[in-house]
C-alpha cells in the first residue's frame, strides 16, 4: 500500500512538472532555450567577442551537466550592429525558436530597436550590454535588466574625476551620435550645469564613419587638455592615435565599452596608449596582481579549455564570461520555476552577488526598484604595460 501510494505520488509530480514546464516558454524537462543577439561583425565586431565569451561559458555548464538537469540552448545571432538585423533576429529567436529570455543582447542600438517587440511578446531581455540611461526606467521596461553601469553614472563619475584633476581646464568629448555616446555629454551637462558650455567642448561620430581623425584636429584646436572617448574600440583607438600624431597630450579618458587592453590599446599602440583612463567593474588578465586570484587563475584555465588562441588581453572575452556566470546564478536562483515571471522576478532579486573577476568591492545588486547589475566602478591608469588601480569604489553618488 506505501509503495502503491509513493509511485502513485511520484507519479502525480512528474504530471505536475510536465504541464508546468510546457506552461514555460523554451523550457522542456532537459534544455532552456536563451536567446541573444551580438555585432559578430561590422563597425562594432570589436565588443561582439562578448558574445563569444558567452557562448564558451555556456558550453561549459553544459558539459558539467547544465543546470538542475536542464542543459542551455544558448541561441545567439549576429546583427552586425545593425537596428533593423537585430529586429529580424529577436522576432526569429521568440517566433521561430521560441526562447525563454534573452540575455546579454549587445549593443544600445539594437537593444533600442527590439525593446518595444520583445516587451509586447512579453520576453525578459535580461543582462543586456547597454549602459543606457532610458533602460535603467523600471516602469518604461519593465522585463529589462542591464549589465553594464549606466552611460549616465559613468558620466558622472568621468566628470567629478575631471573637476578634481583638472578644475580649471576645458575638456574635449568625443561621442558617438547615438544614446550611448549623448548620455556620457548629458551627463558632463548635468554636472558642469551653467559651466557646461563653456568648459566642454563636445563633437560626434557616426558609427558608420571610416575615421574620426578630423574630429580630433577639431578637438585639439579647442585647447581642451581631457578628452574624453565616449563610443566604441575602433574609434577610440583611432582617437589615441590621431592625438599623439598631432603631437596633442590631453588626459585621455575612456568609457568602459572601449576600454579593453586588446581591443584598443594594442591597436593604438601601448606605448602610446600610456596615461589613459577608464572606469571598470572587472579585473584585468593580463595584470600579475591577479596572477594568484583564484577568479582569474579559473579564467585562464577556462579560456585553454574552451577558447585556446585568443588574446586574452581582449576584456571583451572576460566580460562574456562574467555574464556567463551571472546568467548560471539565475538559473540557480530559478530552480525549477523557469516561467517568464519569475525569471524576471530572480533578475530582479540579485543580493550582494559576488563575481570572482570582478573587481574588489563590486557587487551585484537588484531589486523591484533597481534593474542595473552593476552601479559601481573603479578607475585605472595604464602603464604601458598594466593597468593601475587608483580609486576606491565609486559610484553617482560619489565625491
């Protein structure tokens, strides 16, 4: 009779479980569907390698047996930084593939042009790599998270660097003319208020432009001694190199989508590249202060598994990663309730998460009130050979 009664209850579950998985969108008893959408190519290919450092990571919990039984399907297409490409790929992940989320779509291009189609489908877009301030709108976007520091934050703490550094001086920024590069000068306006027109002077770029070397002779000719490069690697290795050709020594700051060692330096030259800025969130491999870090003695280990060859000295690669391992923690914190909602509920529900190549001090931390992963950064120098971490945690908030 127990017996009779326990195959009877097990029975009962495994029914329960079944109807509740097919209540769940790209969720079956062994696989969860995630969708994403990187520039794999075109202007912005440089910042697209984070979709490869996702795709690697995802290899990897699926072969250490994927996650509460469930392996990931981690579909991911490429746009080509392209709005309409990203539109055509999100409608084919939801419609055709039928994911259960996206995440760490790339690009506040394309996050743009998708957001309205994937909320009226009602698809969480979680972790998505843009820093735009109008996504950090709870109300307006709703089933979004970000996992990058908002332009806006990152702004001002570019700003509040400048003033303290450089107080009486005229500062130069570069943007690219689109949300990301407006919100680093709205923020400069913000700050500067009433002083903004006559310390800044500020020029922009299209995405689709070959070089920017006239917009830097404009911005030297301003005698402006900072520049900052609000936009992505190409342009801001491009922008490194025009200002030493000119024979034009402004303290460079950059923003942290072009802050990678490999992705910008090393094409501007390292050399050349000494004394630049840039706030971040994540470690450095190719820093020896991290060579005993067991975070990063992981990285490394992961990256001869799974990603042999590449230059790990590309903060693209590691950041994939680290959105790897973000994008784990949710399926953990789900369990077996893969159901939109509470996908969006557990995005939504990160307490003082701890990323092992994140830096000291940073923390993961949302709520029903905060979708930014990520509201903290440090700042750091290059050497010509490593980075040099010189602030404690800062935040908007900060001094």
């Amino acid at each position: 009779m127990f017996r009779a009664l326990m195959v009877a209850c097990t029975l009962t579950l495994a029914f329960q479980t079944s109807v509740r998985a097919g209540d769940m969108p790209g969720v079956t008893a062994t696989e969860i569907k995630v969708g994403g959408i990187f520039p794999f190519s075109g202007p912005a290919s440089s910042i697209g390698l984070v979709g490869r450092g996702v795709l690697a990571y995802v290899q990897s919990i699926n072969d250490r047996g994927g996650i509460n039984g469930r392996k990931i399907n981690y579909i991911a297409y490429d746009d080509a930084y392209s709005p309409p490409k990203a539109v055509e790929h999100a409608r084919k992940l939801v419609e055709a593939d039928e994911v259960a989320f996206m995440f760490s779509q790339l690009g506040t291009p394309g996050n743009t042009a998708t957001a309205k189609y994937l909320r009226s489908r009602g698809v969480p877009t979680i972790a998505i790599v843009s820093g735009s301030n109008k996504f950090t709108d709870v109300e307006n976007f709703p089933l979004t998270t970000t996992s990058l520091v908002s332009f806006d934050t990152e702004g001002k703490i570019y700003a509040k660097y400048l003033t303290r550094t450089l107080p009486g001086a005229k500062y130069a920024i570069l943007y690219q003319n689109d949300d990301l590069g407006k919100d680093y000068v709205n923020a400069f306006r913000g700050l500067l208020k009433s002083d903004f027109d006559s310390k800044v002077v500020a020029v922009a770029y299209e995405i689709t432009d070959p070089t920017i070397e006239s917009q830097i002779v404009n911005l030297k000719s301003s005698g402006a001694q900072a520049l900052l490069v609000a936009g992505t690697p190409k342009f801001a290795a491009q922008a490194i190199r025009k200002a030493h050709e000119l024979g034009w020594k402004p303290l460079i700051v950059l923003n942290y989508p072009s802050g990678s060692v490999g992705a910008t330096l090393k094409p501007a030259g390292l050399d050349v590249s000494t004394g630049v800025v840039v706030g971040t969130v994540t470690k450095d491999a190719t820093d020896p202060q991290w060579d005993q870090d067991e975070g990063m003695k992981n990285f490394r280990a992961f990256v001869d598994k799974y990603m042999p060859g590449i230059d790990i000295a590309d903060n693209n690669y590691l950041f994939g990663y680290t959105q790897g391992m973000l994008l784990e923690q949710l399926i953990k914190q789900c369990g077996d309730d893969l159901s939109r909602e509470n996908i969006v509920r557990q995005a939504r529900n990160f307490r003082n998460v701890v990323l092992p190549t994140v830096l000291p001090g940073v923390m993961v931390n949302t709520s029903d009130k905060v979708n930014t992963n990520y509201a903290q950064m440090r700042l750091q120098r290059w050497t010509g050979t490593h980075w040099d971490l010189f602030s404690e945690v800062l935040d908007a908030a900060s001094e």
